[in-house]
C-alpha cells in the first residue's frame, strides 16, 4: 500500500450539492436506494487520478442544474471545487517528502488533495516553513559568521531574499543560493512535494456493469474503432484489451501467428489461468470452463463478423458436453468474468498502486453468487488495495463490519428545502429504505 484514502468530501456534482465529509475504510460500501447518488460519488473520486487518461476531467455539465444559473455568473473567475480528499502517508510517503524538505520538517502524517471544474489537482501539506530553511542552511556547512549574516531565517523565499542581499557572498553562500533555486525554482516549496506525491497518488480504476467482454469481436472493425481515437473505443473493447494483454499478444500479433500450435498454446495459457481464478470464487456451477476460439470469418454471419478474423468466447460445460457462447450466458456470470479479465490486466500494470470503485458489482447476481464475490474481494482484493463500492443488497454487505458501510441518501429539510445527496458517516440513517440492507446483513450474521 502507498497513500492510503481515509476522508472524502463531494460538491457541485450532480445531485450533490454537498456530500459533507465522511470517512471511508479499506473496503467501504455505499448502501442506499437508487437514485441517491451512489454513482455520483464514485464518478466524482474516479475523475482525481483515473486509469484512464481521457477521463479525468470534470465537465461543467455534470454541474447541478438546480445552482448553474448562479454559478454560470463566477465559474470563470473562480471555478467550484468537486472533491476533497485526506490521505495518510505511509513510511515511503513521509521519506519521499523528508527527501525534500528535511527531518522534522513535516507535521503531521496525512495531507489534502482537491480538484475542481478547473481541472487542477491541489496538494495541501503541512510544513514547518522555518525548519526546512534551517535544514537548508544546516546542510550548506556555512562557517558561523556566514550563518550569522543570516540572521533569523523564516522561511525559504527569506533564505533566498537574504542570501541574494549579501553584496559579497562567500564561496558557501553562492552554493547555497544555487541550490535552493534549483531544489525550489521560483521560491515554490511545494512544487517538488506535489509531484513527488502525485507519483505516488494511487490509481483510481471504476469497474461498472457497462464493462463486459463480448462474446465475439471482428478484429477488423475493433481496429477501425481503436483507429477513430478513444472516444470510440467501448467498455467491451476494454475489456477485450485486457483478455488479449493477459494472453500476451496483441490483435495484430494474434493474425501473425502462423503455427497452429503456438496460437493453441498462447490461448489454453489464459483459458487455464482464467478458469481456476474464476471457478475458485464462482461456487453455482462447476461444471464450466473458458475456451477461446480465433479463426476465419463466415461469409453468412450477420456483419461485422462475416469477414476478417473473428475471436470468441465460449463456455464448456462439462455436465452436458456442449459449449454456448459466452454473450449466452447469465449475465451475473459475463459480469463475474469479465471483471476478473479486466482487474487481472489492470493490476499487471499498476501493482499495488490502486483503489478500485465498483458500481453495483452484485446487480445480476444470486444472493449466493454475491456473497462469492464479497469472499474475492476480501480475499483477493482488500489485502492490497482500497476496495469503494456501491450496492443496496444485504448479501453484498460485510455483516462482520457494518460499521464499514456508509449510507447514501437524496435528503430534503423538514421545511422541504432540497438538501441533495448526504453520506452518513456513522450508520444513523432513520430512512427504513436506506438502511435495510444493513438491517438484514445483520440479521444473517
């Protein structure tokens, strides 16, 4: 783990005018009704540093309809937050800023990351500005007479004011000079700490229901697509991506293999890595397996996929003896798989350095399949990495840590005045609707 996320606040996003802060753990789910805002606050945590370059900016519609007349008057002199975030250093952390600004220079463990409509992340850290002066100096091993002239140091643009008043600087002073305007161009202490931090800020990833693999995918229109630009690459396409990164190859590496063997290889490595991952937490049946099939097109298949190469998915059932393709199945069990290829190739290029959002990770799922997967991600998920997600199903609740649970509700005043989305901090809401799930997590416990 690196930074870890331990307080978020949401504004002017959506239905949230203002989330109010709230704390999060490790794994945190956000129970409540639909339309309460659920969404809205992983959407809004996702756009602070997403996996996704494309996706990290906030757009001024997603602003609440209800205040945008009034904020159309000031956004461009002064542009609304959207999200406040307190993060706890770790041991590498504080190292990588004590780097920078000395021992006993930084108070405090944690510091504040904010970004708004105008898009840029803000670094608040608290710093003793006296002490990293005096560590300045402390390290220039200025004779005593060249700290006297000196005097009493406040802060590093003071260092830099007082040592360029010096009409004859001795050899140390000019050094330390150079040194304090290389380490600090422009007298900005925090701009080496923010991007010392930035490089260590997790990666947001948003996992949501749109993201499944398609059972087949004409590799001609996929490039066709991937050739437009980003914007016309789909979730499926993603996902797609991530199956062919795990197998090792690409879309035009796949149409180069010319032995049989090698390409029969290449695919039953990943169908023998995917099927154990998957059949360890899917228990409704085990009796299936993953195949992957690439070959020519048909002529007579509907279009896209009656010309070029085709790859597709099947399932193998065992139990009957048949395959089906993979769009055929539940689509609890596409959604299953389809996060698992996706996580699997996300985490092989970013390590440990995520937090993962999943919108209604449970949605098409048996209560049986959901408590599966409520098992991966405390299992698989959590001893790595900070785990947000949204549900309003008891069964995708960890009943042995209510108090991990966050309620979200769309609230209005007792004079009817619209309050927007609330997050509850503390698993007080009085709303019978949002707080049933908890009630019969607790209950099955």
């Amino acid at each position: 783990m690196s930074l870890k996320l331990t307080n978020i606040r949401v504004e002017n996003f959506k239905c949230i005018e203002d989330s109010t802060p709230f704390r999060i753990d490790n794994l945190t789910a956000f129970v409540g009704k639909n339309e309460s805002g659920k969404s809205a606050i992983l959407e809004a945590l996702y756009k602070l540093n997403p996996v996704e370059a494309t996706e990290n900016n906030f757009d001024e519609l997603d602003y609440p309809r209800r205040q945008w007349s009034q904020y159309k008057q000031r956004r461009e002199k002064n542009p609304d937050n959207v999200l406040t975030t307190i993060w706890e250093l770790d041991e590498g952390d504080t190292k990588a800023v004590v780097d920078i600004v000395g021992p006993n220079a930084l108070i405090g463990n944690v510091i504040t990351v904010k970004k708004g409509y105008d898009n840029i992340p803000r670094y608040t850290v608290s710093l003793d500005d006296k002490k990293v002066a005096q560590n300045l100096i402390a390290g220039a091993d200025l004779f005593q007479e060249e700290r006297d002239a000196l005097g009493e140091v406040a802060s590093v643009p003071d260092l830099v004011t007082k040592l360029q008043a010096i009409e004859q600087p001795a050899e140390k002073q000019t050094k330390l000079l150079a040194a304090v305007t290389k380490k600090f161009p422009n007298n900005k202490v925090m701009q080496p700490i923010v991007e010392a931090l930035h490089a260590r800020l997790p990666k947001f990833v948003l996992f949501s229901s749109y993201y499944k693999l398609p059972g087949e995918v004409a590799l001609a229109a996929y490039a066709a697509r991937k050739a437009q630009g980003a914007s016309h690459v789909t979730s499926g396409d993603r996902v797609f991506e991530a199956l062919m990164d795990l197998a090792g190859v690409t879309t035009d590496g796949i149409q180069t293999i010319n032995k049989f063997e090698s390409l029969i290889a290449e695919l039953e490595s990943v169908q023998a890595h995917l099927t154990s991952q998957i059949f360890k937490y899917w228990t409704q049946n085990k009796h299936l397996r993953v195949l992957f099939h690439f070959d020519a097109a048909r002529p007579e298949d509907p279009a896209p996929f009656n010309s070029g190469y085709i790859f597709r998915t099947r399932i193998w059932n065992n139990r009957h003896e048949v395959s089906v393709g993979f769009d055929e199945r539940s689509s609890g069990f596409v959604w299953f798989f389809s996060f698992l290829v996706w996580f699997s190739q996300v985490k092989k290029n970013y390590a440990e350095k995520l937090v993962i959002l999943l919108d209604e990770p449970g949605l098409s799922l048996h209560a049986r399949a959901q408590a599966d997967l409520l098992r991966y991600i405390k299992e698989k998920l959590l001893p790595e990495h900070q785990v947000l997600y949204t549900t309003h199903s008891p069964f995708m609740v960890d009943g042995e840590n209510l108090l991990s649970a966050r309620t979200v509700e769309d609230m209005t005043a007792p004079d009817e005045t619209v309050l927007g989305t609330k997050v509850g901090d503390e698993v007080l809401s009085t709303d019978a609707d949002t707080v049933f799930p908890l009630q019969a997590a607790s209950a099955t416990t």
